[in-house]
C-alpha cells in the first residue's frame, strides 16, 4: 500500500463517509491507532494523519496530544522517505475512548463535508512522489512543534498538518501550497514566541 493516495474512483466514498460509518458501527470501548490504519484501507498514512491532526484541533481531555503526537512524528517520518503505512506495534496499540473519536467525528464531519466539495486535482507537481516526501519533511517539523509542552501549541501546527492532508488526500496542490505557508508562519511565530518569553524570564531573573 503506497503513501501516496489513489486518484478517487466513481461512488468511492468519501473520508468523511468512512469516518461516520466507523464511528457509527464501531462496538469496542476504544480504538487503536492500528485499527484505525486498517480502517482507512487505501487512504492509508495520509488519513490516519489527517484524523490525527484534526483530533488536536478540537478541545481535548488532558493528555490527548500526548497519545496522539507519536504517531503523528512516525508517520511524518514515514511520509518523508516514501515508506508504507505501518506502525510498530508499540504505536499501533494507542489508542483512545470510542466516545471521544465519535465526538471528533461528530465535530469535524459537517466541516469535512464542505471542505471536501471544494477540493479537486490541482498543481500536480505538489502532489508527486518528489514532493510528498518534501512534504513529510515539513509535517514532521510541525509535528515536533506540536509535541512541544507549548500551552495551546498544538492547536496552529496541527491546523497546518490537516490543511496538508487534506490536499494531498484529493491531489490539491493549492491546500497543500497553503497549508505549507500557514505552518511555515506558525513554526515562525511560535520560535519567535519562545524566543521573548525566555528572554522575558531571564531578564525577569537577573541573567
């Protein structure tokens, strides 16, 4: 299965779909980050991603971005130098309460919904096998960002990370284009953040 998604066959359904089915069907108390993978099928790494992201987006319990932000560096990883959708079991076993990814399902759905209708193939170039792994490159920094002990740090890389998805997933080189800028912006302004709250405490504290 290649990281790289599948132009989208007639009647394929679309993420969204897979999503509400999955959500609606699903018996067991938790889900894995591995079951969710086999789930996907064809829409592999990049939807697993995806989901990832946009589940750091919305308000989460404590401890959420913890679970979820390994899995998002691996994949990134993966991304970056072409490699297949596969988890070591140590993260494939994650996982999180049902409840909790029906009600980012819930959430995201309309949002997806309407996203999903404006996306089409676009830019080609952005979306070959060259520039996936560019791609991955960059999903990983942000994704590194994300993990950071940031307050609401993880809310901006993890938009970026979804807008990326979201155009490679329909081939759009333009959300990709977008989503590169925007995390490109919030890497920047999240360093620069850094940068005068520890020049603010070292001045606070004499050094």
């Amino acid at each position: 299965m290649s990281p790289h998604p599948h132009a989208a066959a007639p009647h394929r359904p679309r993420l969204s779909d897979v999503l509400s089915e999955l959500a609606e069907t699903w018996s067991q108390p938790r889900i894995s980050v591995g079951q969710l993978i086999q789930a996907l099928e064809d829409r592999g790494l990049i939807g697993l991603l995806l989901i990832l992201a946009v589940a750091n987006v919305i308000p989460n319990p404590p401890g959420t971005s913890a679970v979820l932000g390994l899995p998002m560096l691996y994949l990134s990883w993966q991304m970056m130098r072409g490699g297949m959708p596969w988890l070591p079991q140590f993260l494939a076993a994650r996982s999180f309460d049902i409840d909790h990814f029906r009600t980012v399902v819930a959430r995201t759905t309309p949002r997806l919904n309407r996203v999903e209708r404006l996306l089409r193939p676009r830019l080609p170039s952005l979306s070959s096998p060259a520039a996936f792994r560019i791609l991955g490159a960059v999903c990983l920094l942000l994704s590194v960002v994300l993990a950071m002990p940031i307050p609401f740090g993880n809310l901006l890389p993890a938009a970026a990370i979804a807008i990326i998805a979201l155009g490679a997933l329909e081939r759009d080189g333009l959300w990709i284009a977008g989503g590169v800028l925007f995390g490109i912006a919030v890497s920047v302004f999240l360093a620069s953040a850094i940068v005068i709250v520890t020049r603010a405490i070292l001045s606070f504290v004499g050094l």
